[in-house]
C-alpha cells in the first residue's frame, strides 16, 4: 500500500510538472503579437513581369503570383510597403464578378480588374486600408493586378488599357 501511494505521489508531482509548462504557455498566447511581428508572405515562386499599355507607353511590375484559394485570400495582406514597380497578380481559371476588399491591409492599393481578353475592366483606385467593404469588378474579370495605391494614376493606367502577361495568351 505504501509503495502505491508513493507511485500515486510520484505521478502526481510529474503530472503537475508537465501542465507547469502549458499554463505559462497559455498565459502568453493570450496576449496578442504585436502586428509589426506577423511576417510578410514572401514569394513563394519567381517574381513573374506584368506590362501595361498605357496611352503613354508600356509599364511593367514583377509581380507575385496568387493562383490558389490560400494565396488569394491571403493576398498582400499584412504588408507595410511596397516597392513603386512590385505588385501582385491574382489568377483564376474562369472569369466571374470578383470583389475585393482591405481586410488586414496596412498599406493603400490601386486593384485593378483584368478580362479574359487582358483589358483593364475597372480599378479601384486607392483601396482605403483595413476598409472591409467589397469593391467589385465592373465585369467578368480572369485577373486582378494589385499595385501601390495611386501608381495607377501616376502612371496613367486606365480601364481599356491591355495587360500583358502569360494568363492572357499573349
């Protein structure tokens, strides 16, 4: 009987050894990282180019590729810059109604909606950040180019213009 209760001791103390660890865990996963620490999606492939005809002559960006549910949702969310020629290029395999809006987006964007047929359908000029109201496509869009917030106007990118890049069949 004693050498029950002292295996039943033993087993006792381990046990509270063991959670010991896990309540200071949870302590801390209660409070919240800092945003500054979530860290940026980096490309998982090669930047891919992405030109632009404009009224004023080509521009292009290297852009990141997002052609999955997990990389579209994600999309650039939680970035704190990006650079004036960098952007990403949203695919899908059908063209459809998209929407997009600002959720957990530091930065302000220009989102530009594509067509099959790689002309600019519509842009939503400026995306407000952390804005979670939807700013749909006017049109089927196959695409969306989002870039740096007022690089589209800087530049001179407007509905009409052709997109160039591979998803088009150019």
């Amino acid at each position: 009987m004693v050498s029950l209760m002292r295996n039943a001791g033993r087993t006792a103390v381990l046990a509270l050894a063991m959670l010991a660890p896990l309540s200071a865990g949870a302590c801390r996963a209660e409070t919240p990282a800092p945003v500054a620490a979530l860290p940026a999606k980096a490309p998982a492939t090669a930047l891919e180019t992405v030109t632009v005809d404009t009224a004023r002559g080509p521009v292009s960006f290297k852009v990141e590729i997002a052609d999955d549910d997990a990389e579209r949702e994600r999309g650039l969310m939680y970035r704190t810059s990006l650079a004036p020629d960098a952007g990403m290029l949203f695919i899908w395999t059908t063209p459809a109604q998209r929407a997009f809006w600002m959720r957990n987006t530091y930065i302000p964007l220009d989102i530009i909606y594509i067509g099959v047929n790689g002309r600019i359908l519509s842009i939503a000029a400026m995306a407000e950040p952390f804005n979670e109201t939807p700013l749909p496509s006017e049109g089927a869009a196959l695409g969306v180019l989002e870039i740096a917030g007022g690089r589209a106007a800087e530049l001179g990118i407007t509905i009409g213009d052709r997109v160039h890049h591979r998803m088009f069949g150019q």
